[in-house]
C-alpha cells in the first residue's frame, strides 16, 4: 500500500482512505453492517484514513463509524486516521444553508463529533466551507487552538482557493486540503495541486472517481433517482447523464483493454499527479474497495497515463460539478 504523509511533519497514511459520505446513504441506502463491512475490508488493505463530516446524514456517518470504533477501545489504540469536517449549519429562522466558522460553533460541533466518534481527539478537523464573516486568518488561529487543547492532531480546509490556503500557511501550517479531483473535475490543477506541493499541504482528492462514472458500474437512471445527492447533481440529469456514459466509455475500453478495473485506473491516475496527493473514494462495497485500493499500488507508466489523459481530455464532462445551491460555498479562483 503506498503511504503519504498527511500534511508536511504529518503522520504518514494510506494514499487511498474511505471517503464516509456513502455511509449516510448519500448514494443509495446504506446499512450500518454494510458499512463495518467496507470498514472491515479497509483495514484488511492496509486502509487507515477515513474522512467524514457532522452533515453526512446530520451524524449518521460519525455514529456508524463510532459503533465500529467501539470494538477497539482501550485494545491498544484504533486502526484508523479520523478526519471530520464542520462549518455547514442552517439558520435557525429561515432554515437556509449558511456557514459558520466562529470559534463557538466550530467547537461546539467538534465535540459533538467527538462524541459520536467516541474519540477525545481526530487526527485531522476541516472547515468544510468558507464563511465570508471570517478572515481566513482570524479561522486559522481558531484552529490552531484547538491543536493546543488536544481536541485535533492538525487541521485543514475544504474547496478553498490556493491564495486563501497561502494566507492561512503564512498562520499555521495548514495539514491539508479537500478537493474534488478527478479524471472528471481537474480544476485542482489549476493552481491548488501546485499552492500544496510548494506548502508540503495534503491534497486530498474526493470523488476521485466522478461520483462513479469513471467506473465498471457506472450510476443507472434508477440508482441515480434513488440518491437524494446524485438526482440534483447537474451531471447525472436533464440528459447529461447519458451524455457522460457515453463520453467516458473510452476509459472503460481502456481499462478493460489493459486488464485493469476503470475504477482502478481512475484511483492510479489522481495519485499519480503529484506526492501530496491522496484520493478518499467513497464506496458501500468491499469488492468495489478492493478495485479502488489496486489504484494506490499501480504505477501508470507515461504513455498509459497519456492514452488514458487522450480518450478523456480536459472538459470532456457534460453539466457543472454542482447545482445551483451546492456550488455556493466553494471558492472560485480560475
């Protein structure tokens, strides 16, 4: 299994980890037994990073993987990295989606994680989004914070803008970043794949698989339906799901060409774009881990990473990454 250092003096991690979000049903339903299994056959890989969020399913996600934890407590220690996230809420009088990164609330919301976890401390605390109260550098020293009382290990930022990661780094040192970053979404390279290299900054990579087009089982109408966040996601309706089926079949021949599952490929290829690069897919299958844990152990030599960087070029996906609301909150910077 390859290992990266998670941030520059970071401990050093699987370059693949778990990202959570599939545990709360985000994809298709998912049962607590389901997820231990993934959890099971992650640490059979050799997988010890696992991402998750207090809104992936308000909760759900952190309680399934605290019920897991439970085995291990006070057993020499737990088998995993644990990265949580906070700073999504929703005003209390009209219920709108806002961001909050005050000292209180992002606080008050780790310990809650905490709990749920059945931790005293994560390796790793996000701000999920930006709030644009803040500067980032006035965030930064509340994360710096709450390292001095021993609640996280370091800390990081989700789909900011290399410039704010600059100015938070001038602060602290910044552990990480989370981006999307994928075959499918390369926007990264524009700036934030190089801001993290020159930093020693963690990139980390969700949906590095294109929320599971890049593929062997790629989304279905029906399971699309059946995914409270894939039905609103721009690229999987109003016809741009059947265009991007058909614009990324070239990967698949591909891959299967090659001997390898797409999915594979698809993991081999986002690590390959650097040294602090690290990919979380998510997944509720072991059998689907397993293809995606090959990719951390495959070297693309050049003319396959050319040839699969050929049939899917830059901007070949149908529809914007985001709807209308979801894409408020990550900062734009190209």
């Amino acid at each position: 299994m390859l290992r990266r250092p998670l941030g520059a003096g970071g401990p050093e991690v699987s370059a693949i980890g778990i990202g959570a979000m599939s545990f709360a049903g985000f994809y298709g339903p998912a049962s607590e037994a389901q997820s231990h299994a993934v959890l099971d056959a992650a640490m059979d890989a050799g997988v010890d990073h696992i991402d998750t969020a207090n809104i992936y399913g308000m909760g759900t996600s952190e309680s399934v993987i605290g019920s897991f934890l439970k085995r291990y407590r006070g057993k020499g220690g737990i088998p995993f990295r644990i990265a949580t996230k906070a700073s999504i809420t929703r005003d209390p009088e009209t219920g709108a989606r806002r961001f909050d990164n005050s000292a209180a609330h992002l606080e008050s919301e780790l310990d809650q994680s905490l709990k749920r976890l059945g931790l005293e401390r994560v390796d790793l605390f996000y701000v999920h989004r930006r709030d644009p109260r803040l500067e980032i550098e006035e965030v930064t020293q509340t994360l710096a914070g709450l390292v001095a009382k021993g609640k996280i290990g370091a800390f990081g930022f989700s789909e900011i803008a290399p410039t704010s990661l600059r100015r938070a780094a001038a602060v602290h040192p910044v552990a990480a970043v989370q981006s999307e970053y994928s075959l499918q979404t390369r926007l990264p390279e524009l700036g934030m794949v190089q801001a993290c290299g020159e930093l020693g900054t963690a990139l980390v990579a969700f949906s590095p698989v294109g929320r599971g087009l890049l593929s062997d089982t790629p989304p279905t109408p029906a399971r699309v339906a059946a995914s409270p966040f894939l039905r609103t996601n721009t690229r999987f309706n109003g016809g741009n799901l059947e265009r991007n089926l058909a614009a990324s079949l070239p990967l698949r021949d591909l891959a299967a060409q090659a001997g390898y599952p797409t999915a594979t490929l698809a993991i081999a290829w986002v690590l390959s774009q650097g040294p602090t690069v690290h990919a979380i897919p998510g997944t509720r299958s072991p059998g689907h881990l397993h293809e995606l844990v090959r990719g951390a152990s495959m070297m693309l030599d050049a003319d396959l990473k050319a040839e699969i960087e050929r049939r899917l070029p830059l901007g070949w996906a149908h529809g914007a990454r985001y709807s209308g609301d979801q894409v408020i909150g990550p900062e734009d910077y190209c």
